[in-house]
C-alpha cells in the first residue's frame, strides 16, 4: 500500500498544481507516489525532498500568493465579466494597460483581441504587472457541413516525388480533390522539424521542433532558384538517383527511406542555395528573417552545430549546451554559413506550405489544409535546447495506466513548465500557435487534454510512477481562440482515450471540435452497444480510423488480429481475440444493415461486400450531425496495413508505408486520382452529404 502524503506535502503540492492522486475511473481513486510528486515539484524549482524543505517551501509559497496583487497572466474573453484575478484588487487600484497595439489605457473597457500589459498600482503603494489576454469568447462554428481526406503525407508518393510524399503532392492532392471530390479539407501528420542523424526516427509525433517545419517535404523541382543552378548535369544525377529510389518503394516492395531521401535533398538544396536570390525573393527572405527572429536563429543554429557535434546536444562540449552563452555566439559567426542554409531551408518550406493551402482554398476548400500539431518534441532536439528555461528537467510526458495499457506510456517528451509559461505571458506557445496557423485552415491538436494537465514520468521511471501536472487551462484555450480566430482558422481536438470530466465540455464551449471514431462510439453509460447516428455529438470530426488504428477493411475482415498475432502482441488466446473483434464487428454491420445503409453501394452490381461494407461505414458517418467527415485515404483502396502499430518499436514498419491497395501494391497519386473505387466511395459522400 501506497503511504498516507502529509498534510503540508499535499497543501505543497496542491499550490503547484501537483496532483497526489487521480482517478482513472469515477469509482476509482489512485495515489500517486511520493517519490513522483517530490521529483515533479523539485522540476517545477521547489524542494520537497525533506520534512523541513517542504514546510520551508510551503510557508514561501504561502507568503507569496499571499502578497501577490496579479498572476503572472490573466485572461478577459471578449464580452464577459472581467478577470477574477483583477476584480479581487484591493479597491482603489489603479490600471493602466499597454495594449498589443502600442496604445495606453487606464479601463479593461473595449479592449481589442491581443496579449497586452497590465500594471496594477495598490493604494498601500504595492504594484504588479501581468500578461492580460484579451480573446474572443469562442471560435466560429465552421460553416456548412465539410468532408475530406487524412493522409500521411510521406505516404503519398507521385511519379514525380524523390522517395516520399511531399508538399507537392499535397498540393497536387489538394487541388485534385476540391475541384474534382468536392473535398473540404486535407488533413496531414506532422510535418515538423525532425532530429537529423541516421537512422532518423521515423515517428512525425516525436521532432525536434514543433515551430519550424522539415524541409525534408520540399518539393526540389518548385523551388525557383532550382532553374538557375550552376551545376545543371550533378542536379541531373540526382534526379535519377531519385527516381530509381522512388521506384524501389513503388515497384519493389522497399520501405520509404527518409534518411535516403534527405541525403539527396541536402545536396540538391545545397546546390540551389548556392544561387543568388533575386531583389523580390531576397526582400522575402528578409521580411522571413525579421518575422521569425530569435526562433529562429536558435533553429538555424542547433541545425548547424548538430552538424559538428551530434543531434543530441546534451552531449555537445559544455559550452554549446546553453544558446545564450558566448561559446554558442562564437560558434554561430563561425557557422555562419550553414546558420543561413538552415534559415533559408525553413524559410522555402514555410512558403511551399503556404503555396499548398493556397491552392487548396483556390480549389474551394473552405478549409484547406488541416495541420498536426504533437504533444511536444525530441528531448535531445532544437526546441529542447533553444527553450531549456521553460521545459521541466528530467520529466517526460506519457500516459497512467489505463484499461488498454496496464504499464501505462512514456512518450520521451519532456513537457512545458506551467509556471515558466505564465510568467512569460505563453510566449513560446503563441509563437509556435501562430507559425501554425500561417498556413493552416485549421489545427489539430493532439492528445489536446494536455491543454489541462499532462502526466509527469520522472526519467529513469517506469510510466506507472508518475503523476499529473497541472496547466492553466483557460490561459492555454485563450490563447489558441486568439490565434486561430486571427486566422480565420478551426481547431480539432484529438480528445479520444481517457478525459478528464469536465474537458470536452470546456472545449465545446470555446468551439473546439472533438474527434469521434466510429469504432469507439458506443453507448458506454447504457449498454454498451454502438451509439445510433443521432446520439453522435456535432462538434467534431467524424472519422472510421486513424493512423493509430487499423484500416477499415483490415477491421471488417479481422485481419488486425492476425497482424498483431504474428508480431506476438497478443496478451490473450488469439481465439479470443478474434472472437471479440468479430463480434464487435458484427455489431456494427448489424446496426449498418438495420438502418439500410448496405443497399445501393457506389460501386455498382461488381462491387465485393468488403467495398459495400466501407461505403456503408461512411454513410453512415454522413447520418451522424458531426460537422466534419474524415475519409482515411488508405481506406479509398482498401489497403489492410495501419501506418502506426502503437507497442511495437522494430517489429513493424511504423510511420515507412507507401499507400497500398486491398493486395499490398504502393498505389501512386496519379492511381488514385484514377481509381474507380476511390471515386465510389468518394461519389457516396457527394450525393449523400
């Protein structure tokens, strides 16, 4: 048995947002270890380790909110009451903001929408300073009803891609899609930054920077300089070291080979670098530079010293550990050169991005390209080292155990301390929001709880002793509604697994959407059965799978339990395995058939049940009110394989597929946009939506 936490431990831990229980079931309370919350709140700068530390902590933590006239951030939402925060000053206080917009003011009266400055003056002379934010009440109900494609985009291969998809393809996929599909929306993975040095990890969840995108989805051929290279025949040869690459994932069976891919994008880039930028496009690269700042030179410059001494900087000579000190300023002059390769390789990427949600509004899309956000990034990564004082040393973000994982999860994330958030007004997070938002129609934010709290692993721990850590909720919300309506943009919540009671509510209330997969939509608070279209909820984005998930077709036919038999993932007979999955199945095909949706397929006298089955999957979908319709563009084709088989590390290809067809051929961009069964499927949702 877990020991009783003192008093003073608990009030400690409590004041720091610490939690020292939690409840992974209404009926159910577990406490968390002591060991746990000590290493939280010493990551958080506070000493709990001894009885004395922590009555000296808790009395210095008592003193200072008791003398304390301002948090370090407020919010105010547009429209309603003023801040507590602010309505509980001593009367007589005087204000004066110092708006985004440069302007003084002396009333919280018809504020604009920003992040501005509060100074707060006491009559006993007392004065605070605080971060006000200022944001509408919630985010605009998209308009209308919008149906799209998810995709992985590395998936996606064209005949003109270097070995995986790029954001050519996105474009191309983009385009084709609203016009010809009258498609919505395109949504992607992660397309941040990744952790240089071979072999790369794969996982687009884990990156070494979630502010500046990879340039490894380049399209070489659209970058304008790449007509002007001086070296015409070496860019030839890398072509055609390209295509025979492309062909071995194609035609060949052969896995994507990132790091393949980069080998040849590096020199290619490093070539069209060397071309001297027009006056149009060099004022742009400027006006890039100025924009992005100290990000991101601090960006550039982990890029260019990973080069030099490994992608891990904790392992780089003590000097270079700190971004601020004068051994990173010397050594940034000295890497000059590559500094600025760096800074313009991200400054081409953002403008490819750009370029395809540009395309993708011009083809009609009301929302266009729908982007990834992940939970955090590489603790050896750019963003790691660039944001050392606002990230909590030796802690990772994973997941408690629950019903589907009794060890839990360690995802190697090291999360942001709330406190260090607060203090400098959310700085890092609105910068990484509006980046984003530049060339997203909407964002998806993954595991978007963790707006609310994050579970805490101490280093060296196993995921079970950790504890929950606290964030201001309503700051963090603020904050996305500010700069999403800024950009006219939709925010997506992936809300699925355990919540918090109380999250999704908090969240619908601003115009969050939720996710809802089909498979897990049953009517948990009754009798467990699959929830009837009408019970579905309407703000959300409705989908049959996920990237995590198995694809439909591999759902309907079972084969997900025989893939996860082979690789011996199983914690049960495989008997009983298949017995639930069909019976689970057979629920759903059953609610299918009651409500007529297996009549009349897209597919015409020819089509196999598999295909009808997929067809009656999303129409049925289409009879939820959700407000978004997902189609996972895998599931067009009937390809059987998940890109991502969570629990498995090097015994399943996570995160290297082409997209295949129902007999495991990679399936270009040009095929799909041919293929009859896409179209079938893709005509059920332009008839029927």
């Amino acid at each position: 048995m877990t020991e009783p936490l003192g008093e003073d431990f608990t009030r400690l831990a409590a004041l720091h947002g610490v939690a020292v229980s939690f409840r992974p079931s209404p009926d159910r309370t577990v406490t968390a270890s002591a060991a746990a919350v000590t290493r939280a709140l010493a990551a958080l700068g506070v000493d709990a380790g001894t009885p004395e530390a922590t009555r000296a902590a808790l009395a210095a933590r008592e003193r200072e909110l008791a003398g304390r006239l301002l948090p370090p951030t407020v919010v105010r939402w547009s429209g309603g009451d003023g801040p507590d925060a602010l309505a509980d000053l001593p009367e007589g206080t005087r204000l004066l903001i110092e708006t985004e917009q440069g302007e003084t003011r002396a009333s919280l009266a018809q504020l604009p929408p920003g992040v501005h400055t509060v100074t707060a003056t006491a009559p006993d002379g007392r004065t605070a300073r605080a971060h006000l934010v200022v944001a509408p009440p919630r985010l605009p109900t998209p308009a209308g009803r919008s149906y799209g494609l998810l995709v992985q985009l590395y998936s996606l291969l064209s005949g003109r891609s270097w070995g995986m998809g790029d954001l050519g393809d996105l474009a191309e996929l983009a385009g084709w899609a609203g016009r010809a599909l009258g498609a919505g929306f395109v949504q992607v993975n992660p397309l941040h930054a990744a952790v240089p040095g071979a072999p790369t990890d794969p996982s687009p969840y884990r990156p070494s920077s979630r502010r500046f995108p990879d340039p490894v989805h380049l399209r070489i051929e659209d970058v304008p300089e790449f007509a002007y290279v001086t070296d015409p025949e070496r860019l030839r040869e890398l072509r055609e070291r390209a295509a025979r690459l492309r062909e071995t994932v194609l035609g060949k069976g052969a896995l994507i080979d990132r790091d393949a891919v980069w080998e040849l994008k590096r020199e290619a880039l490093e070539l069209i670098a060397a071309v001297p930028l027009g006056p149009g496009r060099r004022a742009a690269y400027c006006d890039f530079l100025a924009r992005e700042g100290q990000s991101l030179e601090d960006h550039a410059t982990w890029c260019a010293l990973a080069e030099v001494h490994g992608s891990d900087w904790h392992r780089w000579p003590q000097g270079l550990r700190d971004p601020r000190s004068a051994d990173t300023a010397r050594a940034r002059l000295e890497l000059m050169d590559r500094v600025d390769l760096h800074s313009r390789l991200a400054w081409l990427t953002d403008t490819q991005l750009t370029a395809a949600q540009r395309t993708a509004r011009e083809a009609g899309m009301p929302l266009g390209i729908v982007h990834d956000l992940a939970v955090g990034v590489h603790p050896g990564g750019a963003d790691a080292w660039a944001q050392q004082d606002h990230l909590a040393a030796g802690m990772s973000v994973g997941a408690p155990p629950d019903a589907f994982n009794a060890r839990g999860q360690d995802w190697g994330l090291p999360p942001w301390r709330p406190d260090r958030l607060a203090e400098s007004g959310y700085a890092p997070y609105r910068r990484l929001l509006r980046a984003l938002f530049r060339y997203a129609g909407a964002l998806r934010i993954d595991h978007v709880m963790g707006l609310f709290r994050l579970w805490w692993v101490p280093q060296g721990e196993p995921p079970t002793e950790g504890t929950y850590v606290r964030y201001d909720a309503e700051a963090m919300l603020a904050l996305l509604v500010l700069e999403a309506s800024r950009a006219g943009a939709v925010v997506i919540g992936e809300d699925l697994g355990t919540v918090e009671p109380g999250v999704r509510e908090a969240l619908r209330e601003r115009g969050v959407l939720g996710t809802s997969v089909l498979w897990f939509e049953r009517d948990w608070d009754g009798d467990g059965r699959p929830l009837a279209p009408d019970a579905w909820r309407a703000d959300c984005l409705a989908t049959a799978t996920t990237h995590d998930l198995p694809s439909t077709a591999a759902r309907l036919t079972g084969e997900h339990v025989e893939l996860r038999d082979r690789l011996e993932l199983l914690n049960r007979p495989v008997e009983e395995e298949r017995a639930e999955a069909a019976a689970d199945t057979g629920e759903w095909l059953d609610l299918l058939s009651r409500l007529d949706l297996l009549q009349g397929t897209g597919g015409g006298a020819d089509t196999s049940s598999e295909e009808a089955e997929i067809q009656a999957v999303h129409r049925f979908l289409l009879r939820t009110p959700a407000r978004m319709i997902g189609v996972w563009l895998p599931d067009a084709v009937g390809d059987r394989r998940p890109q991502n088989l969570p629990g498995t590390w090097d015994q399943y290809p996570n995160w290297r597929l082409p997209i295949a067809d129902a007999e495991g051929r990679p399936v270009t961009l040009e095929e799909l946009a041919a293929s009859p069964r896409l179209h079938a499927l893709m005509e059920v949702l332009r008839e029927e939506g």
